[in-house]
C-alpha cells in the first residue's frame, strides 16, 4: 500500500451529501477483486450519460457536462471535497478502490459512513473529517478559485489552504500509523508478530507433520 503523509493537490467539489458506495461505484462493476481498474467507473452513472459495463472502454462514452469531474477546471483532482454522510450503503471495499484509482489520495467531508471510513485508511485513502462550516469555507473558495488546491499533512493532522489557514482533523493513532508506513492490518501483524508466527509454524510442523507434505 503507498504510504500516505503530507500531499498537495487540485481539490474538486462534489456538493452533494449521503452520498452512497452505489453511486461511488455501481454494482455491475464488482465482479473484479483486484483493487485496480475501477478508477473509470468512478460515479459512473453521474459521469456518463449512458450505462456502463465491466470492461467498456471509456474514451468516447457520452458525458455528462454538468458533473463536476468532467469539467475542465478539476482535471487531475487528488482531494475531494464532499458533504455529510460520504460513503453510506453498502460496505463494498470497491469504493475506496474506486476512488484511489481515479486519483484521489484524500477526501474531505463533515462527516463519513463508518464502514466506508474504516475502508479508507486500509487502502491508502484518507478520510479527513473537518467541522461543517469549514467545509462550507471551503467550497465557496474552491467555486472562487480555479485552481484551488489544499494541502493535506497527515503527521499534523491539518489542512492548509492556499492562503495559509489551517484546520486540524483528528485521526486514531493506529489506521495514521498504517497509512504513514503503508500498511493494513495484516502488514502491521506480519511486521510485529513475525517471530511468532515462524515459531508457531515450527512448532505445528512437529506437533502435524502430515499437515506439511513435502513438495
């Protein structure tokens, strides 16, 4: 998993709340576990007039010209900023996949649907949930601004906006430990418990040998 610690990057507005994982990624796209892929099915059906399919080629599939992530201006979005409730429905990890797939290394949001949330930091995606006024804030600067782009510094735990504001964001100590050295939860146990699970692997070896047929 790529680590996550201080990133800048063009933010885009998605201004619109309760957001669901179906609409993050709809659920003809979920029969790939790969993690990899789904970045142009991103909002599929707010993206594309017409209805997509897994393996369609996406180049010259009609637009939608009013959703946000076809205009111009948010080419190359890496921080999205949305409203309350992100991420509710479904607990698909292919949402998160989407996203990071796309582009996007952060999401700023009031709040985030628990499960979504906890999905995030175990595929290298960071949720930051900032208070409802600043987000406010911010999306009447993102509208003012082309251009606009914030910084978010994980070891911080802040974001900065061009003007130099900052705004701190609470985060567990654990999943910003995962994302700080790349990890899930699975790479953490393998890096602290790594002595122990060789010793217990050694010790079922003689305990069952037939459960360890030679090759």
């Amino acid at each position: 998993m790529e680590p996550f610690s201080e990133h800048t990057g063009l933010v885009a507005p998605l201004d619109r709340s309760n957001v669901d994982t179906d609409a993050i990624i709809p659920k003809q796209f979920l029969k790939s576990v790969k993690r990899t892929g789904f970045g142009p099915y991103l909002f599929d059906e707010w993206r594309y007039t017409d209805r997509g399919e897994p393996g369609m080629d996406c180049t010259h599939r009609p637009r939608n010209p009013d959703f946000v992530l076809n205009q111009e201006r948010y080419e190359g979005a890496t921080v999205l900023l949305t409203r309350d409730n992100f991420g509710c429905g479904s607990s698909r990890e292919h949402a998160p996949w989407a996203l990071k797939d796309y582009g996007f290394r952060a999401i700023v949001a009031p709040s985030f649907a628990d499960i979504f949330y906890s999905n995030c930091f175990k595929n290298g995606l960071l949720p930051v949930v900032l208070d409802g006024g600043v987000v406010e804030q911010l999306f009447q600067e993102v509208e003012a601004e082309p251009g606009y782009r914030l910084t978010i510094d994980l070891p911080a735990q802040q974001v900065v906006t061009p003007r130099g504001e900052r705004f701190l964001f609470e985060v567990d100590p654990f999943r910003k430990r995962m994302l700080l050295e790349g990890l899930d939860e699975i790479g953490v146990t393998l890096e602290e418990q790594s002595e122990a699970i060789q010793a217990y692997e050694q010790r079922r070896k003689q305990e069952a040998p037939w459960l360890f047929p030679e090759p």
